[in-house]
C-alpha cells in the first residue's frame, strides 16, 4: 500500500524532512569553469553522491531521492551519455558494497529497460542485497521523467481493473488513491525538501505528481560541491517555512481551536 497524496491528506511535519529529493546539477560547468573535460565533473559528481548519503543519514533523513539521468539526458552529446553510463555500471559495482554495510536500502526508478542489460542486472542486484536494510532509502531516479511516471502509473492502473474483468473493467473514473500505488515511489512518502544545484530553477521533469507540496531550495552551487553545509542550509531553510497544505497559518499554529 503507498502512501497517501499530501493533497488528500495533511502530513505530519518534522523540524528534519523525511524525504529529500534532489536534482544534481552543474556537473559539466563545474568542470569548464576550471578547464577541464566535462567529464571530470561528472566523476567528482559522484563524490558529491556520498558526501549527500553520509550527511542525509547522519541528521536523520529517511528517504533521500537522486535525479541522476533524465528521459531527456538521452539528447546529449553521445561521448557524455557514454560516460554517464560508464560511471553508473562503476558505482553500481563499487559503491553497493559500502551501502549495504551501512544499511542503506537501494532502489532505481525509471524506465529502465532502456539500459543495457549489464545495468539492469546490477541493478537487480544491488536492489535484492539492500532490500531488507533499515536504515536511509536511498533512490536513484534513471532514465526517468516526471510525465511518465504519471502516464505508467495511469497504465497499470487500466490493465490492473482490465484483468478484474467484470465492472471494474467498464470503471473510466478514478481517483489519487486508486493511482498513487502505481507511482514509482509509492513506497516513500512525498519529497518534503527538494534541493536543485546549479542555479536554475525549475523542477525539469522530476517527480511531477510527488512535489505537489514540497518546499523548494535552489542553490548557485555546482553539485560536485555538494557537502554537508549545503544540506543543512537547505534544512535549515525549510525548518523557517510554515507548511499549510491548504490551511490558514492560523489552523496551523492552532490545529485543534476553531478555523480561522
């Protein structure tokens, strides 16, 4: 069973978000402004990686959530599409090892089918070793797009009422409770951080239905210097926001007197 939508229900709030979702920018401009390859970015990106992990599970967040290779990344030069695809075979293999010791769950959304099959296996892999972990779920969003997302999820919901047969088959009407188990991270709560590096600002794609009612953080910070500061700016940022779901300030420094 997934979690409800944040528009269906409200929340519990917490001075550390649950779930942070973060979109990982400036790897390539990071590297040109200090004249190198690109692709150097992208390796030091990778460091940036465990710098957010550690620092995640050491205040206590429980889901962190990486948009790490986008439906329309597929559009860049094929030098760098081959490198991304490079690095993610090598972290798969190198850096699994140190997730499972820390008891950190693994999980990749996307239309991963796309991939070739050695990533597809590894990722298999590195998702039945962690599985059973409790500590921080940590997912990476490939070849994933917010759009599609939602349109999977509509379709798993058709072919799921289509195999009940009968009146459910003839049921053209839904509602957020019926799609929301189809969505790629049904299994985690709704983002209440999302963290965009790099400067620009705008959610590109990315879990579209999930970030309804998240706070929004956008730093000028290339991500590979993402560290622990960055991350408690953010955090520190958000515990300032007063998160009203649709409510009055009022209603929310005083859930149980009357509306205001």
């Amino acid at each position: 069973m997934g979690f409800l939508s944040s528009s269906l229900s409200v929340p519990e709030t917490a001075s550390i978000p649950r779930h942070v979702a973060i979109v990982m920018d400036g790897n390539g401009r990071w590297a040109t402004s200090r004249k190198l390859p690109r692709v150097a970015g992208h390796k030091r990106g990778v460091d940036a990686v465990r710098e957010a992990v550690t620092a995640c599970a050491e205040l206590g967040v429980e889901y962190l959530t990486l948009f790490a290779f986008s439906s329309e990344n597929w559009r860049r030069p094929q030098d760098e599409v081959s490198t991304l695809m490079q690095l993610f075979i090598l972290a798969l293999e190198r850096e699994v090892g140190k997730l499972h010791s820390n008891g950190i769950r693994l999980r990749v959304i996307g239309a991963l089918e796309a991939f070739e099959p050695r990533i597809q296996e590894l990722v298999k892999r590195a998702e039945e070793r962690t599985r059973d972990n409790k500590g921080l779920t940590l997912t990476i969003a490939a070849n994933y797009g917010g759009r599609w997302d939602i349109l999977q999820a509509a379709q798993k919901l058709a072919a799921a009422r289509v195999a009940q047969g009968g009146a459910a088959a003839l049921e053209t009407s839904f509602s957020e409770d019926d799609l929301s188990p189809y969505l790629s991270m049904a299994y985690a709560p709704e983002p209440d951080l999302f963290i965009r590096t790099g400067g620009d600002q705008r959610v590109s794609n990315f879990l579209l239905w999930q970030l309804a009612y998240t706070e929004l953080y956008f730093t000028e910070e290339f991500w590979p210097d993402f560290n622990a500061n960055t991350l408690k700016r953010a955090v520190a940022e958000f515990q300032q926001r007063e998160r009203r779901f649709g409510r009055t300030s009022a209603q929310v420094q005083n859930p149980s007197g009357p509306s205001a």
